[in-house]
C-alpha cells in the first residue's frame, strides 16, 4: 500500500466520493465533511508576483479533491500574507487542528519551509505543516505535459513506450541547492521512462552545471535538446530560466504554473500531514 493510501486509510471520518471521468482524477481524491481542518497553500513571494497560479491551483483543488475551500497565504507583502490568513482562522474541533498548511514549491526549499513552519508555530489556533509537494511521481506528468504543450514532446499516453519525442535529450533544470537536484532526479528517471529519452538534472541557477549535462546529452548524440524547469513559476530561482535554456543552447517549456497533477499532489500532502497529526 503507497503512502498516500495509508495515510487516506487513517482518516475514517473522511468520506470518499466515486470519481467522475477524466485523467486527472484518482482514487486519491476525497470528500471532506464541514467543519475539517483548512488546506491553506503557503506561497513563496507576493500576491502581485505569482500571477493568479495559487488562486486557480485552490481552485482545482476545491472542484477535483477536497469539496471545500483552499485559501491561499502569500510569504512577502501586505496582501494576504500567510501570519494574517492563519490568525482569521477558527478551530473547528478541539481534536483536530484549525489548518493543514501545505508548501507551494516542488522540492526542498530550506528558506521557504522554514519561514512557513515558523509562521504556523506563531498562528493563534493550532496548525500543522505539510510537506512540499515534490518530490513526487506525478511532477514527471507535469513537466511531460508541459514540454508537449511547447511542441518538444509528444503528448501520447497510449503508445508512450515507444513515442519519438520533438527534443531528443532533456535537462530538467531545479531552484535549490545540491539536495534538491539529487530528490528531482528520481522525477527526471521517471520523465526518461515517459519520454523514451535521457533526461538529465541539474541545477537551474548553474550555467556550469547545465552546460556539463548538455555537453554529455550532445556527446551521446541528441542533437536537439530541451530544458524542463521543475518549477511552478512562484519560486525563488525562476528569473534564470532563460539563461539556463541558453547555456544549454536549448529550448525551454514553461514553469508548471496550475497544472491538474499538482493539485492532486497538494490534496494527498493535505492528506499525509492530517493523518500524522491526527495519529500522533
């Protein structure tokens, strides 16, 4: 049984729903009675800066997962800062907390969660904090979608063991240190297997680093490369994309700014971090 099973399984009081069609939904997904704790998103930045993304990744949430509000609480400036959506919150119910407060970055962010775990210690009522969303196997799906959505990959699902991608190397470039590339490349592994293509990891504020993996991709003979930001677009680190898909004399997809697989990943984080204080 996954994690993500397990931790679903240890919420009894949580009510599944039967899935309605599409891709994107999963068994994963849940109904929550009134009353549960919040899912809050804690976002890196300001309201002006990540450009409505959390808004309508809450959005997805709400419709395709959880069945109630997701708010949205930004780190830096005055509007709608994370400290003052925490201290608008009510605990519901003595035995569970007020809100689950999930990191909106895919992978380690020592400055982010740090800031996020040290406002939820601060909040009036009782808060838990979650995890970030990557790594993750559903990343892989996100940055594939993204990479076909810019005609470097193909998007089908049907025969994707033997597709012939648009690029035929990629470089999935991660904002973070040294740790949070080796927890990406589990996602870059993944993305090979889905693409039929190598696929290297390397850091994306690294011209260095990205040319060494281009010049490995060239060596092996790909003769036309692509850059995959493993990124949403709210994150510190995404002004250097461009010189990434530069150094690797590369074309680039977009950030996975409100992609379906992400706000999945959110509910079952949601999910994990509930179950664990619920058990703790």
């Amino acid at each position: 049984m996954s994690p993500e099973s397990q931790a679903s399984e240890a919420l009894p009081s949580r009510r599944r729903r039967t899935p309605r069609g599409g891709r994107h939904r999963g068994d994963e997904s849940f109904k929550l009675p009134p009353g549960s704790p919040v899912l809050v998103l804690a976002v890196p930045g300001s309201a002006r800066s990540a450009g409505g993304v959390p808004e309508e990744l809450a959005r997805l949430i709400e419709i395709e997962h959880t069945g109630q509000p997701t708010l949205v609480g930004y780190l830096d400036g005055d509007d709608r800062h994370l400290g003052a959506v925490l201290a608008a919150l009510d605990q519901q119910r003595p035995d569970e907390p007020a809100a689950v407060v999930v990191p909106l970055v895919t992978g380690p962010e020592p400055a982010t969660e740090g800031l996020t775990r040290k406002i939820v210690a601060d909040a009036p009522a009782h808060m838990v904090p979650a995890e970030p969303l990557g790594p993750h196997p559903l990343i892989a799906e996100a940055l594939h979608d993204r990479l076909a959505d810019a005609g470097l990959a193909r998007a089908d699902r049907i025969r994707m063991m033997t597709m012939v991608t648009a690029a035929g190397g990629v470089i999935v470039v991660v904002p973070g240190d040294a740790a949070a590339v080796r927890q990406a490349e589990v996602t870059s592994v993944l993305l090979a297997s889905r693409l039929a293509s190598p696929v290297f990891t390397a850091r994306l504020d690294d011209g260095a680093s990205v040319q060494a993996a281009a010049a490995q991709l060239r060596a092996s003979g790909v003769a036309r490369l692509a850059v995959a930001p493993h990124l949403i677009g709210v994150e510190p680190g995404g002004e250097y994309l461009a010189a990434a898909a530069a150094a690797a004399q590369a074309e680039h997809s977009a950030p996975l700014g409100a992609h379906p697989a992400l706000a999945r990943v959110a509910a079952l984080r949601y999910v994990e971090a509930l179950a664990s204080a619920l058990s703790g």
